[in-house]
C-alpha cells in the first residue's frame, strides 16, 4: 500500500521460472520477455514504468547457472549466483583478489545477496563495480541464444550506458575468467563520497599477468571506470609503464599522467571533469601498489 492509502495497480506482467536453459530460451525467445536474475535494477525500472515488460523470466531455478567452479585454466562463475557467494568463494579470493574488492563495495549487504554478476554486467553502467576488474582480468561472457552458445569478450560486450551485443533473445550465462598461471596480483579501487551504497566517481583496476609480455601480451592490464561511456582499457597507461613488476618509478610516473590524459569523464553534480582526471592518476598508483603487493614483488 502506498503512502496515500491507496493500493498499487495489478502488474500488467507475467512472471514465469525456467528450470532449465532450453526453457528460459525458449521463453526469451518471444522479444517480448526481460531477464530477471538478482532484480535489484530490473525491479527498479519496471515500478517506475522504465521497463514495461510482457513476461518476467527469473533464473533462480537454474541451478548451472549459480555456481563457481574450476575448469582446467579457467575459473567458470554462473552469471546468476549472486554476487555474496563470489566473494565468499575461496577460490576466487585466492586467484582474482580486485574481483573481490569490488564485489565488497557493490550496493549494500542486502543488495549482494541478490545482484548477480551477469546482471551487472547486462546493465552496462559506466560506473559498475565489477566491470573494471573483469576488464583487466580478460573475462569471458557466454551467452546463450536461440541460435546456440557464443564467447565474448566482457570488454566488447558493452558498448555504452545501458547497452551492449545481447539480442533481446540472448542471455547470459556464465563468466569464464582465466587462470594460466601468469596472473600474480589484482587490485580495484573507487572514489566515493560514502563508503558505501554510492556510485564511483572514478574506479580502476589492474591485474598483473607475469610472464604476458614473452607471450606477447602487455604484463599489466589496467582499466578504469565511471571516466567515459563504458570501461576503458588503459592500453596507453599499460604502454607507459612498461614490463614488470618491478616498476620503474620514472614510468610509473608517466604512466599515471597519461592515466589523467587518457580518460574521458564528465562534469556533473558529484564531480568535475578536472577532479575525476586528476583521481584517476591518484587511484592508478595507489592500485598498482596493492596489485604488486599482492603479488609478492
């Protein structure tokens, strides 16, 4: 019941719970449905008429769906386990640490025991938590459509505030995120006015891959948040400060004035243009140093 006594219209929707993928394509299949997982954005647009689906369709009862587990050199996570079972994961606090911190920081306790990884992936916010960190760490999304099982990139899946590659009919089903041995350290960090339930003015992460650059790629990939349309890969950052660790603080030096440089932020209520790029420097060294002491160096 509402403040004035008076009682919210019947929703107009119907809400249906696939039990197994083949049943939730299926229902996907009519353009007319919208994907539920955690529903902490999802519920939001729909009750303030943003959203005005046909059918709802809850994968709660898909049980592959909301699992993380090992597989070979990757580490497998269902894009609808919710986000507090991930950072409760051994597994995943011992191999991607920056994943954790920024799972730490999504919402509040009520909201991770609810978001899913996919769905703050399939919002595509500029500002999420945890799309920097699966960014720098080369995650993979499965998706999962009518037409059979595609990989992509994480990175190139969004492509702007609220957008990305999915067809109404697709969904997401899993993040893979690789493990081959050459990741040493991880590290996310945000600027925020309140320590949490708050949006990031400015987020980075950066994951250490030693041994990438004998296999021709960068050692250090880095990627920043809430600074442009979508997460940006700091490959010119990454170029800056070359191969290590050890860093060279002179390239540690240039590389957090191209980090300043390299980003596209806005001037908006919480933040200037000016104060977010200087942010991003402050945030990249103090990132870079978590990383590589996690890492051992």
């Amino acid at each position: 019941m509402s403040a004035t006594g008076i009682l919210p219209p019947a929703p107009t929707w119907s809400f249906a719970r696939p039990a197994t993928p083949a049943e939730a394509v299926a229902l996907l299949s009519g353009g007319a449905a919208v994907v539920h997982a955690g529903g902490t954005d999802l519920m939001v647009r729909i009750k303030e008429g943003r959203v005005p689906p046909r059918l709802v369709v809850d994968l709660g009862s898909i049980g592959e769906w909301r699992h993380v587990e090992s597989a070979g050199d990757t580490v497998v996570i269902g894009a609808a386990c919710p986000i507090a079972d991930i950072e409760r994961d051994p597994l995943i606090g011992r191999r991607y640490p920056g994943l954790v911190d920024a799972i730490r920081v999504v919402g509040s306790v009520q909201i991770r025991n609810r978001a899913t990884l996919g769905g703050n992936i399939a919002n595509a916010s500029p500002a999420a938590d945890t799309l920097p960190p699966l960014v720098a760490l080369g995650a993979l999304a499965r998706v999962l459509g009518p037409s059979g099982e595609r990989t992509v990139s994480v990175a190139t899946l969004v492509t702007g505030p609220g957008r990305t590659t999915l067809a109404p009919d697709e969904v997401i089903t899993a993040i893979v995120l690789p493990h081959n041995g050459t990741q040493d350290g991880s590290a996310y960090l945000r600027l925020t006015r309140r320590n949490s339930v708050d949006l990031a003015l400015t987020s980075v992460a950066v994951a250490l891959r030693r041994g990438g650059e004998a296999e021709g790629e960068r050692a250090t990939a880095i990627a920043f948040g809430s600074v442009g349309p979508r997460i940006v890969r700091a490959t010119a950052v990454e170029e800056a400060l070359g191969p290590g660790p050890p860093f060279n603080p002179n390239a540690v030096d240039r590389a957090a004035a191209v980090a300043s440089q390299s980003v596209s932020p806005i001037t908006d209520v919480r933040a200037s243009e000016r104060y977010r790029r200087a942010m991003c420097a402050v945030l990249f060294r103090r990132c870079l140093a978590l990383a590589v002491e996690r890492g051992g160096s």
